[in-house]
C-alpha cells in the first residue's frame, strides 16, 4: 500500500467504513464512535493474544504505569489518567496524537508546547503551521491523511528539552501508537524523535538524507529537522524539503517540479 492509500477520497471511504485489519484509531480532536472503540478494542487484543506487542516492546525499559494493564483501545483514557513523571502534574491538556487510522506517514516530533498544551492537540502553533505547510503544500496532502504525535505527550515547563526519565516513561504510549497504526514512515522531526526512535546518539545531521531499519524492526525512519528550528534556521528549509522528497518517493508520491 503507498500513496494510492494517502489520497483523501481513499481516506474518506475508509473512515465510512473501516476495514477489519486496520485500527480506526484515536484522534484527539474527534472522541471515537463507539464501534470504533470496540474495532480498536479487538485489534489491539489480537495484538496482544499473537504476541506482537511482546515484539513491539522488546526494547522499551521497565515496566511503567503507561503499561498498564488497562483496555488497549483507551490509549487517550490511560494517557490522561497519567501521572508515570511528573509533566502529568504540570500540564493543562495531555497530547496524545492525532491523524488518520489508515496513515501511512506518521510525524513523530518532540513533544507539546504552549499552544497544543492549551488544546491537547498536537503541531498546532507556529511550529505547527510551518508542518501543515510542509504537508500540505510539499507533500500535495492533507494533514488528516497523516499521523502527529510526540514522544511525550504532556508539556515540559518553559519547552525544555525532555528529560531522559521522562521520554523512557512515556515512549510505551507512542510505541502503541506505532504498533497499531503499522504506518509505512515514520518521520523524526528533530534529534529528540530520532534518538529514541533509532536508539542512537548520534548527531541529526548525521541521520539525514537516507531511509533508516528501526533496531527492534518496523516502519522504515527518515529523520529531519523540526518545524521549530526550522523557524529559527530558514536556511534549513531546502535540506528539510530534501529530506522531504526522499519520503515522497518512498511512499510513491510524485515530487512536484519547482
Ligand atoms: S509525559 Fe507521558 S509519562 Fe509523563 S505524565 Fe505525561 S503521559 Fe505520562
């Protein structure tokens, strides 16, 4: 499945009608219906029952309250009832993603800031902005084509940087994420996104430019700058767009001529 699966009447039919091997997945803008919850429900129980989440796992550290034992499918229920560090105290609003359940391109970026702790929604001040314009206008689609999320879902104080406890608490929560969405890329907006998602230290310029393997398997990782630096660096923007058009053609999206 490529980029036929990312056109919006593709989605829109979907969505109608969602197919029994795929999750109708969370948004936190939109509560899901309650047949969505139960499709969710058995998806991720079959996940569960074959064994794949042990895989999906394999890697993460110990066991945190964001593993729960509670319903799967109540990802944003187990998410706001958080408190694995203590951002679950300090926030307004948690963020736990939003996009489509049939994404193949997921955003993995870094973590809430102001705006999206007032509206428990993910990239949606400036920083957010520059990404709708990357999506919509590079990539020709729509930003309920794709998924967004952060590695943590709750906002540090003043935007610093995540903590290295902090991002090991609430990893498991986007791993779910990424286990049941089976996207076909995942995006790593900035160096915190691409170290954890690639298990590695090293530099965001060094990860640039090629289609990475995830240690543990799964989604193939192209790794660029964040909105946020980008805003800050405007001279990044044609490496990012690079990087960009590298995922376009490995989703089979024509790269437009400019
Ligand atoms: S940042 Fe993640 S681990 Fe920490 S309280 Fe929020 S949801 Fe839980």
């Amino acid at each position: 499945m490529g980029a036929e699966a990312l056109k919006p009447n593709r989605i829109a039919e979907a969505e109608q009608s969602p197919p029994a091997d795929r999750p109708f997945f969370m948004s936190s803008s939109k509560p899901l219906a309650p047949h969505a919850r139960l499709a969710a429900a058995c998806l991720l129980e079959g996940l569960v029952e074959s064994g794949l989440e042990a895989v999906a796992f394999a890697a993460q550290p110990a066991p945190t309250p964001a593993q729960a034992p509670l319903p799967a499918a109540d990802l944003e229920t187990r998410i706001a009832a958080c408190r694995a560090c203590a951002l679950g105290s300090s926030r307004q609003y948690p963020v736990p993603g939003e996009g489509s359940g049939r994404a193949q391109l997921f955003f993995v970026g870094e973590a809430p800031g102001a705006e999206e702790d007032r509206q428990g929604r993910p990239f949606v001040g400036p920083a957010g902005q520059l990404l709708d314009k990357i999506i919509e206008g590079g990539m020709g689609l729509a930003r309920q084509d794709v998924f967004i999320a952060n590695i943590l879902k709750c906002r540090p104080p003043a935007n610093r940087d995540p903590l290295p406890t902090e991002v090991a608490a609430c990893t498991p929560f986007l791993e779910e994420q990424i286990a049941a969405l089976q996207p076909k890329l995942l995006i790593a907006l900035g160096r915190h996104a691409a170290h954890h998602l690639l298990q590695t230290e090293a530099s965001l310029s060094s990860l640039r430019g090629v289609l990475h393997n995830r240690p543990q398997g799964g989604p193939k990782v192209l790794v660029t700058y964040h909105p946020a630096y980008l805003l800050r660096n405007p001279a990044a923007k044609r490496a990012c767009w690079e990087d960009i058009q590298l995922g376009m053609q490995f989703l089979g999206l024509p790269t437009p001529q400019r």
